[in-house]
C-alpha cells in the first residue's frame, strides 16, 4: 500500500514535527485538528508559497533541480539526480539543500524515492532555472533537431550574431520571446524557421499583449549552458561585503550623538506644532506648505522632516485633534481632516517628555519598526500623478514593518561594525529570500535611510544597542510582572543609556547673559528654561539667552524677581553677572505697569506720565486709543489685542479682572486626545515563534487529535451494527441488556470499552472510555485521551462493547 503525505507526517517523532511546525509556523494558524488536517494544509497553495518565500536562492536552484530531475512518468527523485542536475556546486552543499526542503516537506519519502509537492508547481515559474519545456512538448520537428545533439550544435554555431544575442538573452530566462519585436524581427524568425525556436501559440497559449510568443525549448537552453550547468551560476554562500569593518565604539559613539539629534527634532518638531498647529487636509494628512514650514523652522530637508511627523505619529505623540465642529471622516484607522482639524502634540507628549532620552529614543525607534507605512514615499507622485502628502493614506504600506525588520536582521546577522552599503544589503537580502526581496528594494532603502536618521545605524554599521533593541523581548508581555513597572527602562534604554551623556540639572550663565547647559537637561531644568530663556543653539550642550522678552514671559507666568533671583542662584555653577540681575529687576518693576481690562478694551495706570508716552506712541496709533481720565485710556479692541500690541511695542502690560486684580497665567498647551503608539497594538506584532512547551503542547494536541480520528474510525464491527437502525438479531431491550452488563463490569474491572449512543441531536456516536460509576441513570466515565469526564444517560446508550486486547 502506498505511504500517503499523512502517513510520512504521522511517522516523525514530537522532536521532527516540532521542527517542522518551527519552520513553517503558519501550519498551526489556528491548530489542526490531526494530522490529516496538517497534511492538507502543508500541500496547499497558500503555505507552500508562504515557506518558499523564506528560502535562500540556493535551496531555491536545487528545488528548480528537483524539478528538472524528476522521473517521467511516476514523478519520483533521487538525491542522485539532483546533485547531477547542480553541476558547478559541491556535493555536499547540494546535499545539505535538499535536507533543508526535506525539513520544510516540501520533498519527502526516502532519498532514493523523494516526491515534490503539487502546490510547488502551481505557485513557482512553470521554468524550473529559467528553462522552457522539452522539445517533445513543443514540435516534432524542433524534437528531432534535439534528439541529434551534433546537428543541433552546428544550428547553434550557424547562428547570426543577431540571432546569439537572441538565444543568450533566452538561455538567462526566462525562455520566452515576442515574435513581433521589431528590433529582433529578422533575428527570431530565423531562429523559428530553423526550428531552434518554437512559435508558442502552435502548442494552444493563449493570445499575449506582447503579440505571438516564442520559447527556447530546454535542450537548447542546456546546450548553451554548458559552461555553467543547468542551474546556472550557483552561490551556495552569501555574498560577502566588500565594504571595512568598522570599530563597534566608533559606531556606538556616532549612534549615541544621531540618538540625541532624533529626540531633539522629534521635541522641537511638536513644540513647533503646538505653537503653530498644522490644520489636517479633508483628503487627510499635511499639506506640503506646513512641512515645509516644520523644515525650515528645524533646520532640516523635508525628507528628513516626513520621517520625525511619521514616526511621532505612530508613537501616540502627535494626532488630530481641535474639531469644534463637524463630521470626520476615517480611512485605515486615521481620521481625515475638517475645516476645524489640526495636527497638535498628544496629551502623551507630556508622559514623554518628561522620560529619560534613552527611553523616549526607544518609544520613538519602536513605533517606526513597527508603523505600517513608509515614510519615503511622501513627496512622491501617485498612480495619478498627485504628490503623497505626510500622513496621508497614500503612505500606507502593510509590509513596511516586515522590510524593516529584514534589513536590519540583515545587518544583525554580519560580525560587529561590519557596514555594507544599501547595495549590498539589498545584495544580502535578494540572497536571502529571493521572492520576497522581489519588488522591495524600495521599501528596503526607505529602512536603511530611516535607520541611519534615527540612530539604529551610525557609519553605515548597526549599533550595539540596536542589536538588543532587535531581540528585547518586550513585545511578549510580562505576565508574571518579573520586569517590575511598566515605565522601568527595558534592555535596550540600558544599553543606550550608557553611551548617552547623563542628564544635568546645572547651567553655566555668561556675562553676555547666555546660558550654556553643559550636557541633556534634566525634563525639570528644560521646563524652567523654556519659560525664562530663548534657546539659541541645540545639541550636546545647548546654548540660551536671557532676553527681556524672556524675563517679562516669566513674570507672566508668575515668576517675581526674587524667584528668578533664586532660580538662577540654584542653578547655576557660575557667578551670576550683575547684567543679569538690573536686568531682571528693572524688568521686573515696569512690569505691571500698565494694566488692561476688559471694557473693550481699557488701560490704565497710576503713573500719568507712562499713559501720555503710550498715548503719543505712533506704532499703537491703530488702536484708536482715548483718554477717558489722567489714569485710565480706552481703545476699540477687545484685550488680548490690546495686550499684544503693547508687548509688541517694548511694554510691559498684564491683564487684570473685573475687581483690579492682576491675572497672571501660564499659555495653555493645546493637546490632541491621546492616542496608542504601534508598537503596543496586538495587531502589529510579529508572529509569536513556538518553542518550548507551547511547542510541545501543539504537538501533544495534533497527536491527541489524530489517535482520537483514528481510533473512531477503528470502532469494532460489532459496535458499529449495533448503532445502525438497519441492524437485525438482538432487539433492543436485550442490546441495552447486555450493555449494561458489559458496563458493570468494566466498572468493576476498570477498563476501558466502546459505548455506542445517541447524543442530543438523533446522531449516533461511539466513544472509546473508562467507566467510574453507573448510577441515578446515568454511566460517568473518563475519555484517556481527552482526559475529561463524560456523563452518559443510561436510555441513550445503545450499545457496549470491551476494548480488543
């Protein structure tokens, strides 16, 4: 009897079907039922094509070998034959291939016996290597120019040259032409009349686009690779990079200044927004004038400036928000824009900001490996021609993430500070997964650019952190809380945190009343200076200013002259210059000089003197200003208008309420609702790989399924007649009779028999178990393979027979 796909399955051990689902993870996705379950799913046309594109291009040639080598007529393989068919490859490297695909069942039965899949060919090119068909499937003519191998060389060797290039552009595959090319018109239709090629559509192909097509046919394709082999070049390795080695401090110290360069854009970029939100276009995402904008205001391209709003994006930190009216719209999960929409930081900004760089570095490097978009598009053109706009859903790619993770693998996989160029990571990665390389290089460049921008890459090398950063686990959950606070740093922010500079809770103030920050400040210091200073210059050490517009924003705020005082006293290591302190204090007494309320608008103030100057001021004219009484003047705006155009004009004004009393407020930060960053949504996780004993437990449940649909399927006759309405000979009170003798003393025995009954709905079953009690009615007996208990009532039962030896 023939050994089915089944059998071969069922024969492995735990240890060999556990490999077996390890390599091909999307078998168990939901879990089989048996193994025949299994079996049918590992031949069909979806999981083959999933496990062919993890292959290298090497076990991809010795399967287009295996298809080459295969017997006529049974469709059987020999190791032997394959190893013929890769001449130019070591035997052993041949070998090891085809235990590879054996692993995979893409082949399987016995070395000298090997049978391939059927889905391999209804999901690969129908020509194995590039070669077409064998002449006998073509034309007898061109059929017995092939059987004599002498003539068909000198045909070959007859051939103009026009006709050569023809043929050497056919034998590199794949072996099909046009016929109406007007360029190798003269050249093919020698060719075909010499029967070297074959008209295509004289076989039954169906008209193509291209007009009539010709093919190579495989004997001829062979004869002109000599030199090569049927396979072609073959490169049982990977290529090796060409590019030096760099010294893995080098790259850490490069990775750790671009880390501190991408947190600082990505604040900068949303306090930019903040200050100035960007409105939401109804198409959805940012227009071009508000990026440009972003990259004039950082200093930076617009490239690089659609890579920081993606990424903040994806990480929760920026969103939509700001809608005092209107409906929204939604595509692919993110809301297209109204006339009210902007794009402001996320009430999870703050949350951010406040953590330590290596932290927020990681929140912002985990979002990007794991958005499903690609940045490197915006500023392209679409299919209709109209330029993709940041966060727009043009951008959406779902296998983004994927080619993230490829290329960086990639470079993981090289010896430390090694740093190939993209061309030879795209090199690396074709190798490596040839038919899923297919038509990425994009999207791989897009992720070796962003890498480099973000600090993942430094000197063309990946870092040691991202190395960590990689395989952190923390994707996985911490279920048993082993890993202590959520907001705890994992491995990859200890890693970084070492070669990142501490954080400083100092300032060194100059007399020209710069204020130098030796070093990242610490979140408390950066919030004070953000109020009291101008910064001037980022970067390892950031530079600010005290400017009497900074000193007055203070005083807004709250701050008094003595609290300034204070601050800076505290903070500074340096002596603080007397400039600094007359500045302060004489900025500190004009201020609330002039007050402004809202009768829309007046002002007023107890110093005469400072009212006329305001009044004769010619740059406040526009107000409209009048003198109601020495100390009070009106004007015909509301206040904020009033205030603005005074602290325009060098004044120093506050607002005050309806009883005089000075308000002092802080701006308030506009925030947009907070939003869950990708790299926390289950729906962006990559596949959990099995290991361990979850591996063991899907094994267990597949073996426990399978014994289950056998032994049903191996009830014993006698059961399966007393079940069947058609049965004749005992009736039915002495069947029941005789069931539940045969109960009772397997009770007393404790052992096992097959109980024929009928459940709830008419059908009737038969269970292989261990009776425990017979009583009340009703027989309890345990399932071994199940291990549960099953209650019977005793009228269903319709049969009992012991289990055979």
């Amino acid at each position: 009897m023939a050994t089915t796909f089944a059998d071969r399955l069922r024969s492995l051990t735990d240890e060999a079907l556990g490999a077996l689902i390890q390599l091909r993870p999307d078998l168990v996705v939901p879990v089989p039922s048996d193994l025949s379950a299994l079996a049918a799913r590992a031949q069909s046309r979806s999981s083959v094509a999933r496990c062919l594109d993890t292959l290298d291009e090497f076990t991809l040639a010795i399967l287009d070998a295996a298809r080459l080598s295969r017997d006529a007529h049974g469709g059987v393989i020999t190791v032997d034959a394959i190893v013929a068919q890769a001449a130019g490859a070591d035997d052993a490297d041949v070998r090891v291939a085809v235990d590879r695909l054996r692993a995979r069942f893409l082949l399987h039965g016995p070395t000298d016996a090997l049978h391939l899949v059927g889905a391999v060919e209804e999901v690969t090119s129908p020509y194995p290597a590039g070669l077409g068909r064998p002449a006998e499937m073509l034309e007898p003519q061109t059929a017995a120019l092939a059987a004599d191998r002498a003539k068909l060389r000198r045909t070959v060797l007859a051939a103009p040259a026009g006709a050569r290039a023809v043929l050497d552009r056919l034998t590199a595959g794949p072996p099909i032409g046009s016929l109406n090319s007007a360029a190798m018109a003269e050249p093919v239709r020698w060719l075909v009349d010499n029967h070297v090629l074959v008209r295509v559509s004289d076989v039954g192909r169906m008209p193509h686009p291209a007009g009539e097509l010709v093919e190579l046919p495989r004997e001829v394709g062979l004869l002109l690779r000599r030199e090569t082999g049927p396979l072609g070049r073959l490169r049982a390795r990977p290529p090796t990079p060409t590019e030096p080695v760099r010294n893995p401090a080098a790259v850490d110290s490069a990775g750790a200044g671009q880390v501190m360069e991408a947190v600082r854009n990505a604040e900068a970029l949303l306090e930019a927004l903040a200050a100035e939100p960007a409105p939401v276009l109804r198409t959805g995402g940012m227009g071009v004038r508000d990026l440009r904008r972003l990259a004039r205001s950082l200093s930076l391209d617009e490239r690089s400036v659609a890579l920081l709003v993606e990424v903040t994006y994806a990480a929760g930190l920026l969103g939509e928000g700001g809608a005092a009216s209107g409906s929204r719209a939604v595509h692919n999960g993110r809301a297209t824009g109204t006339v009210d929409e902007t794009f402001l930081p996320t009430t999870s900004y703050d949350l951010w900001r406040a953590l330590p760089p290596a932290q927020r570095w990681e929140s912002l490097a985990r979002s990007w490996l794991a958005m499903p978009r690609q940045p490197g598009l915006v500023g392209q053109r679409d299919d209709r021609d109209r330029p993709i706009n940041a966060l727009s859903p043009d951008a959406e790619r779902p296998g983004a993430p994927t080619a993230r993770r490829e290329a960086l693998t990639t470079l993981a996989e090289l010896p430390e500070g090694t740093a190939p160029g993209d061309a030879a990571v795209l090199e690396l990665l074709a190798w490596q997964a040839p038919r899923r390389a297919k038509g990425r290089e994009g999207t791989h460049r897009d992720a070796l650019s962003g890498a480099a921008a973000l600090g993942v890459t430094a000197l063309g090398a990946l870092t040691t952190y991202a190395r960590v950063f990689l395989t952190d686990p923390v994707d996985e959950g911490d279920p048993l809380g082993v890993r202590g606070h959520p907001d705890a740093p994992g491995d990859t922010a200890r890693a970084l945190d070492h070669l990142l500079p501490s954080p400083v809770d100092h300032v060194l103030v100059q007399a020209d009343l710069s204020v130098v920050v030796p070093g990242p400040p610490e979140p408390e210091l950066a919030a004070e200076l953000d109020v009291v200073a101008e910064l001037e210059s980022a970067g390892g050490a950031s530079v600010h200013r005290i400017t009497p517009a900074s000193v007055r924003r203070a005083l807004d705020s709250g701050y008094g002259a003595g609290d300034l005082h204070a601050l800076f006293a505290r903070r500074s290591r340096t002596p603080i210059p007397q400039a600094m302190t007359y500045l302060i204090d004489d900025t500190a007494r004009r201020h609330g000089g002039l007050r402004a309320g809202p009768a829309r608008a007046y002002l007023r103030s107890d110093d005469e003197a400072l009212l006329t100057e305001v009044l004769a001021d010619k740059r406040l004219s526009a107000l409209g200003q009048r003198r109601l009484a020495p100390t009070v003047l009106i004007c015909g705006y509301d206040q904020a208008r009033l205030l603005a155009a005074l602290r325009d004009a060098g004044y120093a004004p506050v607002a005050e309420d309806a009883d005089g009393g000075m308000v002092l407020s802080r701006p308030r930060a506009r925030r947009a609702p907070g939003r869950a960053p990708a790299a926390t949504r289950p729906t962006d996780h990559p596949p959990v790989v099995l290991s361990g004993p979850r591996l063991a437990g899907v094994v267990e449940q597949i073996r426990r399924g399978d014994a289950a649909a056998r032994a049903t399927r191996r009830a014993p006759v006698t059961l399966r007649g007393a079940t069947s309405t058609r049965t004749t000979g005992l009736t039915s009170v002495q069947a029941h009779g005789q069931a539940m003798a045969v109960l009772q003393q397997a009770v007393r025995d404790k052992a096992r028999v097959w109980v024929g009954y009928v459940d709830s709905h008419g059908a009737t079953l038969s269970r292989l178990v261990r009776p425990v009690s017979l009583s009340a009615g009703y027989l309890r007996a345990e399932d071994d393979r199940t291990e549960t208990l099953h209650t019977f009532a005793l009228h269903r039962i319709t049969a009992a027979v012991a289990e055979e030896g």
